[in-house]
C-alpha cells in the first residue's frame, strides 16, 4: 500500500540529495534552516533519517556511495592542522614588530606580562631577537636592552612557560564552555520541536550524557536573552510534562489493575498500549515515577505496579531493523502476518506513533493487525 510521504521523510530526501548536490557544503544547512526555521543538528537528523531508509522513497546504492565518498574526504580535511603565518612586517628573517614592542618595554613585571601572552614561544622569541641584534638597523643600546630581555626571559623561563600553560587551560576550559553552552541550546531547541517524551534520544544524538545535560542546563538561566527563554519555555513544557506524568502512572494502574477497552473488547494493557499513552522511555518512565512516589503523589503500590509490568517485557526491548521486521515471523492460530501487513506496521510505529521499533510493541501490533483491531491512518503510509 503507498500513500502520503512523512514530513521527515520529505525533508530528509531534500536535504541528502541537496547535501550530494553541493558535494557537502555547509551553505545547505543555512538555507534548510531558514527554510524550516528548525536548528542545524535537527537537518542534520532528517539527513541520517532518509539515508537509513530501507523502504521507498530511500537513496539508491549510488547516492549511498556518493555520500560516504563525501564524508570521507571532509572528515579527511578536517582531520589536518593548519597553521596560519605570521601577519605582521618581516625582515631578515625577523618579526620587526616584535622587536619593536620588546623595545618600548620598560618594566621586568612588564615584560614577563607579555611573554606569557605573546604568540610566541620563549625559543621562537630568543630566534626573533638574535635575528635583530645582527641586523645592523639597530644601535648599541637597543642592542643592549635586547640582550637584557633574553637574560631576564631566561631567569623567568619556568614562571612564563607555566602560566602560558595556564593561559592555555583556561582558553581551552572558557571556549568549551561556550561550545556546550550551544549545545545545550541547540538540544532544547530540538526538545521544543519534537516534544519532551523525545528528551532523552536527542540528548543521546548530541553525544552527552543526562547528567550532563542537567548538570549545564542553569547556566543558561543567567545567560543571553536566546538562552533564557530557551530555559523558562523547556521548564514551563517539563511542568505540564510532570502533570501528564502524574495522569498517566494512574491511568497506567488502573489499565493494569483492570484491563483496557479497545474497540469496544476488554483486553490487558500491553507495551504497545503504553507507548500509545507516552513516548517516554520506560526505564525514564520508572525513573521518574520513582520520584512521584517519595513525593507521595502515588503510593509504592501503584509504582511497583507499573515496575512489574516492564518486567514482563523486559526481554521485549530489543530494536528491530527493517529487514528484521520484514523477515519477522507471527502468526495466530496458524495465519501469519503478511508483508504488506508488516510494512503498515513498520510505519504505523515510527511514523504515527513515532517511537522506535521494539521487538514487543512490534509483536502487539501484529498481534492487533491480525485480529483486525489495529486502527491506523491510511495516509500516513510510506
């Protein structure tokens, strides 16, 4: 069965092939992203979408190989160093700017200030300086204070070489600071977009743990004017968030306690009736409702409840990929599920539901399709 294509999907195909077209210009995600007034590691995610498709609309073997041919070579570029030359006047093999800021230097306090940060490494500096002293531009007391500042530079050598070191850490500390600073930003950004149950994956995708991200995540309450309302927006989503939460674990009790209504049949609640409920990944959703129990909002009853009902499934986590899906083997009473079937299936999960692909919701939903209960929205069919 064919239909309308995802949002995602659309947007992935876009960008991959806009991403091969340009031979992998960064100039494209400026223009998605103005485009769809979505961040970069959001285009980023709709590229990694549409390349791990293995069902139509998907690359070709030949976009495939392109891309990976792209990718190798950047990542080729970016791995060489590139060392920038020295912009100021040179002459006979001497950085005359140099010399001269040595020169209307009055103070040994002043000049080790400099030293530490300057550029130029002590020996690099000592280079520069016998360079100057052969070149007959200078006179005798200029000569003379030259040397003086080689003496005085060797004295404080360790004092220089150790705060540069410092100077450096510091540097390195105050611009990875800055850079998980945006990172954060750029997560929270994703978060409003694709709703707090995702949290966690995304989190996942930037490469950092949660920890982390809570950890960093008040620094931005006294930040840029961006940051701030990034912070208050994510905490006014994961205040209604807790709400829902504290709806749900009860609503969860009473399905496990007595059964759900489904199409007008009494059945037992199961994991993919849970994942109908939240998107929340059950070992957060645990981890959370924990908490709502030394709160005492539900009672160590209820949240056992919920904790002995993932453990029916805890074999049933394991992620299936499309080819996995598609060879996947059910059957009810001897009728197995069609490939067809299973297609509806694979994309009812990711694209309705929009969760992932795990063996125990995957077997729910055959289990719903070959009984005719699994009700789907047609268009949504890729």
């Amino acid at each position: 069965m064919a239909g309308k294509i995802t949002e995602k999907t659309l947007r992935g195909k876009e960008a991959f092939e806009l991403y091969i077209k340009n031979n992998g210009d960064q100039s494209i995600y400026t223009y998605l992203t103005n485009k769809y007034g979505v961040a970069e590691p959001t285009i980023r995610g709709y590229i990694t979408h549409y390349k791990n498709r293995v069902i139509s609309p998907k690359p070709t073997k030949e976009e495939l190989e392109l891309y990976e041919e792209i990718v190798k070579i950047k990542r080729t570029k970016i791995g060489k160093r590139v060392v920038s030359s020295y912009q100021g006047e040179i002459t006979n093999n001497f950085k005359k700017d140099l010399i001269t800021d040595f020169l209307n230097i009055k103070y040994i306090k002043e000049l080790v200030a400099y030293a530490i940060t300057s550029p130029y490494a002590i020996e690099e500096i000592f280079k520069n300086i016998d360079s100057a002293i052969n070149y007959s531009e200078y006179n005798e007391e200029e000569i003379n204070k030259l040397n003086k500042i080689k003496e005085v530079m060797e004295i404080n050598r360790k004092l220089i070489n150790d705060e540069r070191r410092i100077n450096v850490r510091e540097k390195f500390t105050s611009i990875k600071n800055e850079k998980n600073i945006n990172l954060i930003c750029d997560i929270l950004e994703e978060v409003l977009i694709e709703g707090i149950e995702n949290l966690n994956p995304i989190i996942s995708s930037y490469g950092i743990s949660r920890n982390k991200f809570d950890s960093s995540l008040p620094k931005l309450a006294n930040g840029t004017e961006l940051e701030q309302a990034l912070y208050n927006q994510y905490n006014i989503l994961l205040l209604n968030e807790n709400e829902l939460l504290e709806q749900n674990y009860l609503y969860m009790v009473d399905c496990i306690t007595n059964g759900i209504i489904k199409n007008g049949i009494s059945t037992y609640f199961n994991l993919l009736d849970y994942f109908r409920m939240t998107k929340i990944n059950p070992i957060e959703f645990q981890r959370r409702g924990y908490k709502l129990m030394k709160n005492n909002i539900i009672t160590r009853r209820e949240y056992e409840s919920v904790c002995n009902f993932f453990k029916l499934y805890e074999n049933s986590l394991r992620l299936l990929s499309h080819k996995e899906a598609l060879e996947y083997y059910y059957s009810i009473s001897g009728v197995p599920v069609t490939k067809e079937q299973k297609e509806m299936i694979i994309n009812y999960i990711e694209n309705e539901l929009g969760i992932k692909l795990y063996t125990g919701v995957f077997e729910n939903a055959c289990d719903e399709a070959l009984k005719n209960m699994l009700v789907t929205n047609n268009l949504a069919y890729v």
